[in-house]
C-alpha cells in the first residue's frame, strides 16, 4: 500500500482539516501578534477589534491547499474530510459574527 492511499479515510481528511487551520492560528500569532500573551490576550484583542472571524477565516483558507492536494493526488476519501471540516469552520464563522459581533454586519 502506497503511503498516500493510507490517508485517503474520510476521518483522516477531517481530523487534519480541523487541525489544520489551529496550527495557522497560532503561526499567525507568532508572526504578527506574538508581542501579546497566547491565547487568551490574544483572542481577547482579536474580539474586541472585531478581527476574530476574519482571522479564522484567513486560517481557514489553509484547508484549500489540503484540499487541492487531496485532488492532485487522487485520494478523494480525504477531500471529503476536508469538505466536512470547512463546513465546521462556516458554521463557526457564522456563529462568532452574528453573536460576538453584533455591529460588525
């Protein structure tokens, strides 16, 4: 068995996508935030600026690249895992900007 078949389990897929956009989270603290205290400061600020939905989805777009790996490679099981976490990620979006920021629509 190939080493990229053994990723192509639609688990595997949403694991990592949900994964994924955490570790660009706490990359972009590190490369533009990391004067401020992680997670809790940090968040705090990106709430109060009204920033955290466009960050998570800034984080989100990390998946696209999985994604388009997962189609070059031909593993579909694991582009499906993929789908399932942006659509995690939609509903969180949603969630922070129509209940932590109210003015911001």
């Amino acid at each position: 068995m190939n080493w990229i078949k053994r990723f192509d389990k639609a688990w595997i897929g949403l694991l990592i996508g949900l994964l994924f956009p955490g570790i660009m989270f706490t990359l972009y603290w590190l490369f533009f935030q990391h004067q401020i205290s992680f997670p809790y400061r940090f968040v705090r600020y990106l709430m109060m600026g009204n920033l955290l939905s466009n960050v998570i989805k800034l984080c989100a777009l990390g998946n696209l690249l999985l994604f388009y790996a997962g189609l070059s490679y031909k593993i579909d099981k694991f582009s499906k895992g993929i789908v399932f976490s942006v659509l995690f990620y939609v509903a969180l979006v949603a969630y922070i900007t129509y209940y932590y920021e109210p003015e911001y629509i």
